[in-house]
DNA sequence: AAAAGTGGTAACCTAAAAGTGACTAATGGA
DNA sequence: TCCATTAGTCACTTTTAGGTTACCACTTTT
C-alpha cells in the first residue's frame, strides 16, 4: 500500500504557508509596486494593527521573501523590499490568478 | 494615492481558500490516484480525525472540487471523487510544486 | 515645556480551526 | 445472542491566528 501522507510534508502545503494568511500576499502586492517604509505599508492595508504588521513582516523578513533596512535616524526609518527570492514568487501568483479568471464561472459563491 | 487593499478580494486569496488549510490538499491529493471510499482515504492520512475528515470532504464537496456517491448498502458505502473542476486544478498545484523544487534551496527551514 | 513623529513591544483578549472520545444505525455472520 | 462493520454525529477541549490597547525611545518642532 501507498505511504501514509501528512500535510507537513507536502511541498504545496509548505509553498503556499510563505504568502497564505490573512496579510502576506496583500504585504507582498504592495512591495512589488515599491520599496516602502512600515508606516506607508500600513497605511495602504485598510485596518491591520502594527502588532500584525510587524508579525507578518517578520515572517516575510525570516522566509527570505523580503527585506528590512533599518536606517540611524531619529524618528526612526525602516524600509521593507522584495528579495530576489520574492519577486522569483510573482509569476508564481500570476499563475495562480489566471487559473482564477478561467475557472471563476466554476467558483460557488462564498460560504 | 492608491486605494487601501484587503485580502477580501483578491484573487489569488480566493482560489488559495479553494484547497489551503490543512487537509485539503492532500485529500486533493488521494483523489487525484483514484475514487475512494471515506475509510481509504482516512487510512491514508496518518492522524486526521473522522470529524475533521467529515468537515473538509463537505466543504471541498460544497466548493465543487470532490463528488460525493452514496450506495444505498448496509454497513454504508460513500465514494468521492475529483469533479472536473476539482481536476482542473491539479496542473496548477504541480506548477506550485515545480516552483518549489526550483526554489528550495532559498526556502529557509521550518520555524 | 509639551507635543509630534516613527517603528516598534507587552500584556491581554477573541474567534475560528482543529482535535478527542463516546456514541449511533442497520445488517450479516459466528 | 452478540459482535463487527462503515460513515458518520455530538459535545467538549485545545491550539492558533489575529486583534486591541497602552506604552516606549529619542529627537525636532511649537
């Protein structure tokens, strides 16, 4: 008989749990226009927290998707962008949004 | 300025709740070798409880991506499948596993 | 002297997802 | 008579993700 599976091991699971969640792709959509600071990511996010904030950029910063660069200055300045490995992502999502479009007649309305 | 953003309606969001989560790609999966029976498919899994099995077929069921056959027999027998709608997105779950094969070595180890 | 500006942290709370263990219906076989 | 079988359901607990509010450091501006 075939192995048992488990979702752990999966290389979709493990692929889609980089961008997947309530913030990253949208985090990552906006880097993709622009290098850009904490608090210009924040405001184009219509109502995350900076606790969020910070906690989702962490994780792109520590799955090497972005970047953090912190400048010596007072008020202080942090300026957050897409790593090669994050922009090598973006066909990727491309991809995953066309299959959208062709299907979307298919897609039962939300639950 | 752009408008404010929100996961809400974006499209790779939408179809990522298709199959994300934590089971239902591999359901996905099992389906994709063969129809099975909701006992085949449970043996398959190493650790998922009937409850949590029940709850993803049904959505996955309700999403259009699996058929559910119930025979009229005695113990029950209930067969699922992968629609055609759920077959249509296997060509893009392997474009997701190719970009990870490709990818891996930036993938940076599990937190 | 006080307030504004920036990028956070700390303590706490909440809702949703996931998991657990016991139970069921109806039949065939020992 | 009683046990096994299958595909669940029910009530409950645990875990996780996400959210809220208050606070801080340090400098410049008012």
């Amino acid at each position: 008989m075939e192995n048992k599976l488990d979702h752990a091991d999966c290389p979709v699971t493990a692929t889609i749990a980089l961008f997947g969640g309530r913030w990253k792709l949208i985090i990552l959509y906006v880097l993709s226009k622009n290098t850009r600071r904490f608090g210009e990511i924040q405001v184009r996010l219509p109502s995350i927290s900076k606790k969020v904030l910070t906690e989702q950029l962490r994780e792109l910063e520590a799955d090497g998707l972005i970047s953090r660069k912190q400048y010596k200055e007072l008020p202080p300045r942090v300026e957050y962008a897409l790593t090669d490995f994050g922009k090598s992502l973006c066909p990727l999502l491309i991809d995953i949004a066309a299959w959208q479009r062709k299907n979307i007649d298919n897609l039962i309305k939300v639950r």
